[in-house]
C-alpha cells in the first residue's frame, strides 16, 4: 500500500490533537503543579510567584514545534527518497 496525502494529513491532525493537545495538557498541568509545589522560594520581602498552567504550556508548544517539524514536515518532502529502493533511502 502506497502512503496518500488523505493518510498523511490524518497522521499530521491526530498527532497534533493527540501528541500535542492531550500531552501538552497533561504535562503542562503536571509541570506547573511540580513547579509550584516544590520549586518555589519564599522570600520575605518579594511578592509570591508561581508557575502559571499558560506559561507552562506554552514551553511544551515551543519545543513541539521542532520535533514536528523534523517528524512530520521534513518526513514528508523526504518520502520519495526514503521510499525509493537506492543505498540513499537505506542511509537515511
């Protein structure tokens, strides 16, 4: 069976509902509730400070950003090399 843009397209979205979207919540809300309980310093004369859950998330949007790029956009403009039967494609 040949790969489809149809069939690439559903991978791109369900990645990006599921790996980002649902991890990222999960992480983010993870990641601010471990920040806030036992990385904060209390100091007398400064204001409280805590992790905020937005800020948290957007750090996992960031660094998602590469690895969708490098996974799934670079993935695909090298599919025809990737799939073709050359010592190129068993390099890669």
């Amino acid at each position: 069976r040949h790969p489809s843009f149809w069939g690439y397209l559903w991978t791109v979205i369900y990645s990006l509902v599921v790996d980002w979207l649902m991890v990222g919540f999960a992480v983010a809300s993870t990641c601010s509730h471990l920040a806030n309980k036992y990385m904060r310093q209390y100091h007398s004369h400064s204001v409280e400070q805590d992790v905020e859950w937005q800020y948290s998330f957007d750090v996992h949007a960031n660094a998602f950003f590469c690895s969708f790029l490098v996974t799934y956009a670079l993935q695909y403009f090298l599919l025809p090399i990737l799939l073709s039967k050359s010592i190129v494609s068993c390099i890669l």
